[in-house]
C-alpha cells in the first residue's frame, strides 16, 4: 500500500494507523508532503513502516532505484491521509508538482483519501467544488468526522480515527490480499525427536524457520492453516492453530487429524529411522561395558502418507527435499516415489541452510524442467510458494 502523507497536523496518527497495518501483514511505503514533513518525521514513518521513505521528485538515487511512475503503480491501494485542503485541490486539478501529486496523477490504482482540516476550509466553497470533481474521478473520500479539530474550532475536519481508516483499508485489500481465503491447509515444520531414554534422542538440525515461515504466509493470504511442528525454539506464527509433537508418529497421527485439507506442505524434516526399543530409564554408562547398540525401525512417511492417502488426497501435496548429492536427480526421484505435485529441494551439503535466513530452492513442480529460485529469504521463499499454491488452486493468475 502506499500512504501519501499531506501536511495535517492528524498526520502523527498515520504512525498508529502504519503499524496497524504491518499488524496485518500489509507493506505500506510512505510518501510525506514537504509540509507533512515538518508535522511529522520521516524517520519515524521508516521506523514504523520498516520502508525507505520517498519524498523527492528528483532525487537522481531513488529516481534509478524505483522510479516515481513505479511506485504508484506497485501498490494495490493509495491512501491520502491525511487529505489536506491543498492536496485535494491538486488531485481535483490535476497538478503535479511534487513527489506526492505526480504519484497521485501517475496512479492507476484505486485512491482513498481522509480529508482533515479546518472546518472553514472543509466548507468552503472551493472545497466543496474540489471534492465534487473528486468524487467524479472515482475517487474514495472517507470523513472527515465532525468535532474538535486541532486549530480549537468545532465541526467538520477532524480526520477519522486510525481503526476507521484501517477497517476501511482492509476491506479494500483484503480481496487482493487473501487469495486464499476459505482454503484449509496443512503444513509440517521443524525437526522430530526420536527418544532413546527419557533424557536422549535422535533427532536433526531443522530449526522450523522454512516451515514456520509457510504456516504463517498462508494464514495471512486467508487460509486456514494447520501447522504440525516438532520440537524448535522458535514462536508459534501469529493467525495459525499449532499442534505441537515430539515424534514422527506424533506428527503422523497430527496430520491425519487435520484432513481434509486442500494443501499440504511438509516442510518439516521427519526422522527417518527412530529407535526399535525406547528404555523406560536412563541407559547407564557402566565402566568397562560396550556401548549399548542401537536398532533403527522405519518411521511412518508422512509426505508419501499424504500424498497417496486412500480418502483424503489433499489437492495439492508438496514435500521438501534437503539432499547432499545431485540435487535435480535426488528431487525427480523423491517426487515419483513420494507420489506428491511439487518439491522444493535445497542443497544442505554446505550447511547454510539449517537454521539460516536465506534458501536457494530449485522449484520441481513436474517432469519439465527443475527452476532455480534465486537465494532469497526464507519469509520470501514462502511468499512465492505462497503465491503458486494460489495459483494452482486458481486463486490468482499463474
Ligand atoms: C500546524 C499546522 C497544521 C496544519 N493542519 C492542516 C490540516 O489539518 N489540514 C489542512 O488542509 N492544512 C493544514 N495545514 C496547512 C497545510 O500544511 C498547508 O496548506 C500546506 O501547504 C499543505 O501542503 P501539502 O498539501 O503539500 O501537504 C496545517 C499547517 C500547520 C502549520
């Protein structure tokens, strides 16, 4: 979202209505009028938004990074607020001789303004003639709420509280936003601990940051979202039911208990192998005796289980392979045995992926030919899969 900042003095309640909509998952770049700048700074707007904030025309530096026409085009929605007299009289007029203008006018996405300003100015008649055009235009205008206004007159100007603006914002995007809404999904994450004795057991690096990742980007584009996660030391993703387990049977036993879902994506690195026997106290070491020998049993496939499961086949299954070797190949051949749609594999051989930030995924999605993702972060990484899964269901445009 883009949030064009005018110069109100209402404009310090747009860093509450900012981090409001990071609180939603919504990215808002901000856009400040010289005057709002001099009412509130543009440091604190980065702070909040987490965004460079862009508020000059001709800066050579921004201008090559992400030119002014892009940026009014990259977002879903631009917001005016607050909406001064003066930058409604220059969207009305179509002047554009600022950053903020030339956004305004460069735009093809749909605009809300929140007009705040002095009653006189708001019942003027050149107001009133600035917001018929506005309106004509097709433009959204939302308040302004009658009451004290910061000048100390009372009547019409003051702009609508943050959670009027956001509730408004909200129901805009969250059709773009929530390509996913109503679909029920479950995925897997992190490691499974296989005991051996009450204080030992098999287990693995997997810190559950891929998986967590996944369960936290589909809740946010509408899906109602499972995650079954083995033991990690990372938070539960906000918006999403956790079942927390320890073993593969655990995690096996979970999963059946979440179906049916239409998506199922198991990112978490189950234990092949657990111990056959699991001693019901701790295994002594006795001095001079051989180190017991541990027996290995086959752990339940979980991926395989989904994917082939005699009633309840998600429609899209989508399994994760970490290999050390040939990457493709080992990918192909996981993906016929498991039976499921799409591997996203990585190559864990140089250790930088287990518990990292960043991924490179090789995307396998048929027979066709494997497709390399770039190194990205694993929040990205789950924002694409994200927007394929959406895809595929035909939720967005593939
Ligand atoms: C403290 C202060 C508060 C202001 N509040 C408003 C306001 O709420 N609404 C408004 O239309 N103008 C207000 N103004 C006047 C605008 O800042 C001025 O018209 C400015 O040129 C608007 O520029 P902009 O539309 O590019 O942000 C205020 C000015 C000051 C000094």
């Amino acid at each position: 979202m883009l949030l064009v900042l005018g110069g109100g003095i209402a404009a310090y309640k747009c860093l509450e209505l900012v981090r409001r909509l990071k609180e939603h998952g919504i990215a808002v770049r901000c856009v400040p009028t010289a005057a709002a700048e001099k009412l509130v700074s543009p440091l604190a707007l980065a702070a909040v938004s987490g965004e460079k904030v862009y508020d000059s025309l001709f800066s050579l530096t921004d201008e090559a990074e992400m030119g002014h026409i892009r940026l009014s085009r990259e977002a879903d929605l631009v917001v005016v607020a607050p909406a001064t007299a003066d930058l409604l009289a220059k969207m009305a007029n179509g002047l554009a001789d600022d950053l903020a203008s030339t956004l305004l006018l460069a735009t093809d996405k749909p605009v809300l303004a929140a007009p705040a300003m002095n009653p006189r100015m708001w019942a003027h008649p050149a107001t009133r003639r600035n917001l018929e055009r506005l309106a004509a235009d097709g433009i959204a205008i939302l308040g302004p709420a009658v009451g004290d206004t910061a000048c100390g007159e009372v009547g019409a100007g003051r702009m609508v509280e943050p959670a009027e603006l956001l509730a408004a914002i909200l129901a805009r995007l969250e059709p773009a936003c929530r390509p996913l809404e109503g679909v029920r999904a479950l995925v897997t994450s992190g490691p499974t601990h296989e005991p051996i004795d009450p204080v030992r057991f098999v287990a693995n690096r997997s810190s559950g940051r891929q998986g967590h990742a996944i369960a936290e980007a589909l809740a946010r584009a509408g899906a109602s979202v499972t995650l079954v996660s083995g033991p990690v030391a990372i938070p539960d993703p906000p918006g999403v039911r956790t079942v927390r387990v320890e073993t593969a049977r655990e995690m096996a036993a979970a999963c059946e208990a979440a179906l049916p879902v239409e998506v199922a994506v198991c990112a978490a690195a189950v234990a092949d192998w657990r111990p056959a026997e699991v001693e019901a106290t701790k295994i002594k070491k006795e001095a001079g005796a051989a180190p017991p020998l541990l027996q290995l049993v086959e752990n339940p496939d979980i991926l395989a289980g989904l994917a082939r499961h005699p009633t309840h086949r998600p429609r899209l299954v989508v399994g994760f392979a970490a290999e050390t070797g040939a990457l493709e190949a080992e990918a192909r051949t996981k993906r016929a045995k498991k039976g499921c749609d799409w591997i996203l594999a990585n190559d864990v051989s140089r250790g930088a992926v287990f518990g990292a930030d960043r991924n490179r995924i090789l995307f396998l999605s048929g027979d066709g030919p494997a497709e390399p993702w770039p190194e990205l972060s694993k929040e990205e990484v789950a924002a694409r899969l994200v927007e394929r899964i959406a895809a595929a269901l035909g939720r967005r445009p593939a």
